[in-house]
C-alpha cells in the first residue's frame, strides 16, 4: 500500500512538470520528487530528474527505463541528445540530480544510505507509477543503471538500500563504472589520504558536504593523514555506510547481473576496489551473469614521482564486441532487459587492459607464484625510490598483487609507497599502471608482520625487461603524507604474490 501511494504522488507530481518536446519526438519531462529530510530538519528534501520517453513508448508498448547520474560536483543531464542511442535502443531515461548538486536540494552525504540510498529509492517509486514504463509486476518497474564514479555510487547505494529495507532490489541489472568498494579505503588507504585527489574532490564539491565534515575533509588535506580525535571520528562515522563493503559486512549481496567498468589506471578509485566489487558485493549466481571490463582511463593523473606508464584505452570493450563501454553497456541493458540476443561473451570473466594497451582475459586472479625477497631497506620522507629485482621477462602478470612481511621503523608516523614495476634496469623502471599504495606506521615498528596490498594491475614484461618491486619514501598522489622527520623503513623475511598468466 504504501509504495501504492508513493507511486501514486509522483505520478501527481509528473503531471504537474513541464513537458518538453524534443528532437525526434522524444518527450521530456523535468520534475522532482520529495525525499527524506535532512537530520533535524522536518523539510522534505527535493530530487529533481530529466525523464526521456521514447517516441514509441506508450501504455500498449511499454519499455525498459535506464537511470543516469552525475559525478561528483556536476547535475544531471537534460539533452535528450545526449541518450539517443539509448532510446533508439529501445529504453527510457531517468536523469537525476544527486542530493545536494543541481536543483535537488539538501547535505552531501555521499551516498549514504539513510539519504542518497533512498533518494534513489523515491524515484524507482516514481516510475513504478509510469504506464508507458514496463512491469514485472504491480510496482515493480523493469530498469537498469549506468553513470560512472558519483554516478556509479548511486547505483550499489539505491540497490543496497532496497535490499536492506525490503529484501530485494527492483533494479535489474547495473553499470557502473570508476566507482567504489570501501570510501575510506579508497581516499586514505592505511589512513594516508590521497591528498591529490581530495583537494580536486573538495574544490568541487566541499562546500556541499556537513559542515563539520567539511572541516575535517581540510584537515585531512593539510596534514596528508587520518585526523586525530572528533575530527578523525566526524569522519569514521561520516564513511562507515557509504559503499558496498559496509552492507557486505552486514550480511548483504546483490543477486542481479553487473557490467562492471573499472580503470586500471585510475589513481583513485583505482582497481582494486572494482575488483573487491565483482568479488565480493554479488552472489556466486549474479557474478555468473555478469562482466568486468578493466581500462586505462578513469579519475587519471600521471605518476610522476614515482615515475609510471600505462597505454589509455578500452581495448576489452573492442575485444568484446563494442567500439567503447558505452556501446557495450547498451548490448548488456539490451541483453538483460529486453532479452535480445546481442552475441554479447565473456560473463564471469575479468577483462583487463595491460599497461601497454592488449586486452587480457582470466577466468580468475587468484595468486599462483611467489617470490621470497630480501632485507629491503628504503628511506621515508625524503630520498629516492628503491626498485627490488623480482624476475626476468617475459611474464604477464594480472590482479592485486601482496606483500608480506616484518616491518622495522623507528620514527613514529613513517610511511612508503609500494607498486610493481618494469624496465631494462632500475634506473629505466616505471611503476605499472600510475598507481602506488602505502604502508603507514603510526608507531614505531619492531618486526610487526604486515601484509601490504599492491595496486592491481595488468602488465606484460617483455624478454629484455624485468619486473621490480618499488618501495618510493614519497609518491605525489598523496602530496604531503609524510612523517616529521627522514627515516628508514625496513622489511625481512618478505613473500611476493602474484597472479602469473600461464
């Protein structure tokens, strides 16, 4: 009854909008929807959305509909123009804007799913109430997903959250693409913030956050680390529900088919958080049904210090059949939502671009060799990389590769950075993919057992070139995250694991 009434105002509201022709007859109609009140607030807080309606939708030909969102700091888009190739696939669209930005009102809480989860969750209400929209069955309209980083957030929060608050989700099928698994662990992995990226995050959108979150977002910034006391708790509880990994931990997997879109090179949500996603967020089932496709691209600054490489480009989108991921976005909806036989492959599979450009296709990632290494010891603070010789091409290695060992540091709040990489020397080696993660001690460190995880990565290393472990005392993804004073850090008794491609 009350998803009834709900469907029911937005269908009120719908037709209070104005509606808008556009090109090819496609209708438009821009409105919002009430959703839930800020904390202390009793004002409903508004979403408002661009709805797309194909020239041949009506109550006699229903179709799909496709949710769309921006990215962090933008608004939704309302150019019909824009999901042309969406509609004349047969689908409608749904393009909102996320609380806060646009003309949808309210606080950031970054996909919350108290907040965002159901705002999300207002609008599927809305158009379980469309007649032109197809049904399952009473209230439960047939509809996918896409929109990248913000716009791939919304779609696990919205999904999540249905799943949660009435055990199941009426979304069909997702594609997300350079989203997130962990929040935190993505912007401070072992609490060292990447501060590059979070001062291009809060330039866009900082101000739109709660005030107290805010401030200990400028903290975080300006020292390159977790803040201490109610700062670094404000931000603990601010990012504890806010992705996949917290409602896998309580218990929660989504059990619908996913086209995951992921950039290797992408050096903040970089691919390990897509791979602990297909990992771990879906059901044995669901992950059957689904693909993931890893590119060079994404949220991608270049590695200067330490140096690194990566080929842009989507070369497992053309291996599977498509010019780019948006086509094959529209070929998976097509094949899921309309059941059209698209010769789409490759379910089940990781798809992943090496650094230099090839598409590489595993069945799994799991690590298969190991290498025992040496005493390594390299500097903090201040100082040059030392690259560690690992093997002799050629090898091709893919997944997220680890690091175990017993780490010695005498000053408190040390920290150094650690990828693989390859080169005809360690002079010449260059850190694959762009992408470094560090190993922050807050205390001194005695022989403490550490298993470190390295950047996931794909890369071939020719004959002539060699693979090195790299251990950087800085790395300018995260400017500023360094201890008070130069020190060493100290590794014995170290194992390498990889994913060797046989």
């Amino acid at each position: 009854m009350r998803r009834r009434v709900l469907a029911l105002a937005g269908v009120v509201a719908l037709l209070l909008s104005p509606v808008v022709p556009a090109a090819a007859d496609t209708t438009v109609v821009n409105g919002c929807v009430a959703s839930v009140p800020e904390p202390g607030t009793t004002t409903p807080v508004r979403i408002c959305y661009s709805l797309f309606k194909p020239a041949t939708a009506s109550a006699q030909h229903t179709v799909p509909l496709i949710f769309h969102s921006h990215g962090w700091g933008g608004s939704r888009t309302s150019d019909p123009a824009a999901f042309k190739d969406w509609l004349d696939a047969g689908f409608g669209v749904l393009s909102f804007d996320q609380r806060s930005f646009g003309e949808s009102t309210g606080i950031a809480h970054v996909m919350n799913p108290d907040y965002e989860g159901r705002d999300v969750v207002k609008l599927i209400d809305l158009v379980a109430g469309l007649d032109w929209v197809t049904k399952q069955r009473p209230g439960d309209p047939l509809i996918g997903a896409i929109g990248g980083s913000y716009g791939g957030g919304y779609q696990f929060a919205g999904a999540f959250t249905e799943l949660r608050d009435s055990g199941r989700t009426r979304f069909d099928a997702l594609a997300p693409e350079v989203t997130w698994w962990d929040l935190k662990q993505s912007l401070a992995p072992q609490e060292a913030a990447r501060t590059m990226w979070l001062s291009i995050l809060f330039a866009g959108g900082g101000t739109h956050l709660p005030p107290a979150v805010s401030a200990a977002f400028v903290a975080l910034i300006a020292t390159g680390a977790w803040p201490a006391g109610k700062a670094g708790r404000d931000l603990d509880a601010f990012f504890v529900h806010n992705g996949p990994a917290w409602h896998v931990a309580q218990g929660r997997k989504l059990d619908l088919p996913v086209l995951f879109g992921q950039g290797i090179s992408d050096n903040l949500f970089n691919l390990n958080q897509g791979l602990a996603n297909f990992d771990h967020a879906l059901t044995s089932r669901a992950r059957g049904r689904s693909i993931f496709v890893g590119y060079n691209g994404g949220h991608t600054l270049p590695s200067v210090v330490p140096p690194g490489f990566a080929t842009a480009g989507d070369p497992c989108s053309i291996a599977l059949g498509s010019p780019n991921f948006a086509s094959l976005s529209i070929r998976f909806m097509q094949l899921q939502l309309l059941h059209k036989s698209t010769g789409l492959t490759g379910f089940g599979t990781y798809h992943l671009s090496t650094a230099d450009g090839r598409c590489l296709t595993q069945q799994n990632l799991t690590p298969n060799k190991s290498f025992r290494l040496g005493k390594i010891v390299a500097p903090t603070g201040v100082g040059l990389p030392v690259n560690l010789p690992i093997a002799k091409g050629p090898l091709t290695i893919a997944g997220t590769p680890t690091l175990t060992a017993r780490v010695y540091t005498v000053i408190p709040q040390s920290a150094a950075y650690f990828a693989l990489s390859v080169g005809k020397s360690p002079l010449t080696a260059k850190i694959v993919q762009n992408n470094t993660m560090p190993l922050r001690e807050k205390h001194p460190a005695r022989g403490v057992s550490r298993t470190i995880e390295l950047p996931a990565i794909a890369v071939d290393v020719p004959v002539g070139q060699n693979l090195y472990l790299t251990v950087a005392p800085v790395a300018d993804m995260y400017a500023g995250q360094r201890g008070p004073l130069p020190g060493v850090m100290m590794l014995k008794n170290g194992t390498l694991r990889i994913h060797s491609v046989r």
